[in-house]
C-alpha cells in the first residue's frame, strides 16, 4: 500500500521536497525501507506513526543531519545527497527546523537566540535591520514582550513559540516541525498549531509536520502520510484516514 503522492494534489503546483525510496538503517534496524513523499509548495503534510518509526530520522535526511543509507531527496530543485558542504549550507538557510527540544541556548537571551542563526549563516545585516527582523518575528508568534528574557523564564509552549520565530528570522521556503505539541498540555499545543497554520498563511511555508498525535493532523495538516514498517503505508486526508477500515490505520484513531 507503498505511496509516494497523493492525487488529490494539483501536479501544477510545485514540488518543493521529493523523497523516493529512502532508506536508512542503525545495525539490524532498518528504520526506513524504501520511504515515498512529496510536499508541495503551500501545503502542510503530517507524517504520522508510532514512537521509534522513524518520523524524526525522516526529516534529519531532509536536511542531512543524518546520511541515509540510499534513495534520493530532492529538495528546492537540488540534489541533497549531492552537495559538497558549502551548496549544503546555503540550501539550510532555506529550510527551517523546528526541534521537540526547541533547542535554545540557555546562556543568551530570546533576542540573541533570534540573531544566532543570522550570524551563523553569514547574513549580513544592520542592527537596525536585526532589531526589524527580530520584532517581526517576535510579533510574529505573539511575545514580542520577551525579547531580553532567558529561556529559563519561559514556559514550555513559549519556549516553542521562540523555536519557532528562531526558524522564521531566516525567512525560509520550508519548514520540518519535529513533534511541535509533545510535552504541551492540550490548550498550548493547540495554540501552536493555530500558529503553524497562521505563519503558513502568512509567509507561505510549505511544511512536514512529524507528529504521533491525530489532533494535529486534523486541525494543520492538507494531507497525512502514514510511516508503517519503514514505509509510507497510506496517504491522504484526515476524513480518509478516519473513514478507514484498514486495521493499521484504526489503531490510531483507538483513543479518538
């Protein structure tokens, strides 16, 4: 029941992310076998699966953090499996990551959190130009009232929340959110995904959102892919995953 598009999808539009057939391994485990996904420009799609899948290594691949073994990704137009590290790095800046950790230094403020990843890719900018970006992004996911504050005296969703506006001061074409609601409680994870769907709107982000939690796929994602046994069991809407009668599809909808 392997999928590597669905046809719902306008072929018009265009492809901003293509993987086929990828697959990695840790040893005996063969995490994915022979993996199909194509996310459009625009759309957000889930992948969705259980914990120890492989949803998180899916999207590292995307952006190399982690080499897979074979299979192809392409990425923007390019090649990623192909690129020395310089082309790598320049095609990062287009694609932003939002970890499960939020991943923010504990020793710099929101603000030098914000400007890291300007600095880190060599963006070159005025402070008053830094300021504009680190306000719009603030503004953005509404704590522009943070700025001097250290992630310590920040709560969890807010932490996510900067994660987020860290990964928008670059501006990017893509954006891979590896589980954006665990650890929430159900009222800030559902503030979150507002968000993903409000900067979606607002700066067109075609998204993968990697995620085991049916909520999120019903409320962010145009399209689910299921991740089963390494591979992308079955793909297409929320209504469609809900409607089915196939019994790896059911297992998630138990506790709905």
């Amino acid at each position: 029941m392997d999928a590597a598009a669905s046809p719902s999808i306008d072929r018009k539009v265009e492809r901003v992310i293509s993987i086929r057939d990828l697959h990695v391994s840790f040893g005996s485990n063969h995490v994915l076998r022979g993996f199909n996904l194509d996310l459009y420009r625009g759309e957000n799609v889930m992948v969705l699966g259980k914990s120890g899948s492989g949803k998180s290594v899916l999207i590292k691949c995307v952006v190399r953090l982690q080499e897979p073994d074979s299979g192809h990704i392409d990425v923007l137009g390019q090649d990623v499996l192909a690129l020395d590290q310089e082309e790598l790095d320049r095609l990062r800046v287009k694609i932003g990551f939002l970890f499960q950790s939020s991943a923010l230094y504990d020793s710099m403020t929101v603000q030098e959190n914000l400007e890291f990843p300007l600095r880190r890719h060599w963006i070159t900018t005025t402070p008053e130009e830094t300021d504009a970006l680190v306000d719009e992004v603030l503004t953005a996911v509404g704590l522009a009232h943070t700025r001097k504050l250290y992630p310590s005296e920040l709560s969890g969703g807010m932490r996510r929340r900067i994660g987020l506006a860290r990964t928008l001061i670059l501006k990017p074409e893509i954006v891979l959110y590896d589980e954006p609601t665990t650890g929430l409680d159900p009222i800030t994870g559902k503030e979150i995904v507002e968000l993903i769907l409000e900067l979606q709107r607002q700066y067109n982000t075609s998204s993968i959102i990697i995620s085991h939690d049916l909520h999120v796929a019903k409320l962010a994602a145009n399209r689910i892919a299921l991740l089963h046994e390494g591979r992308n069991y079955m793909e297409g809407s929320y209504h469609l995953f809900r409607d089915s009668e196939d019994e790896v599809v059911k297992r998630f909808f138990v506790f709905m």
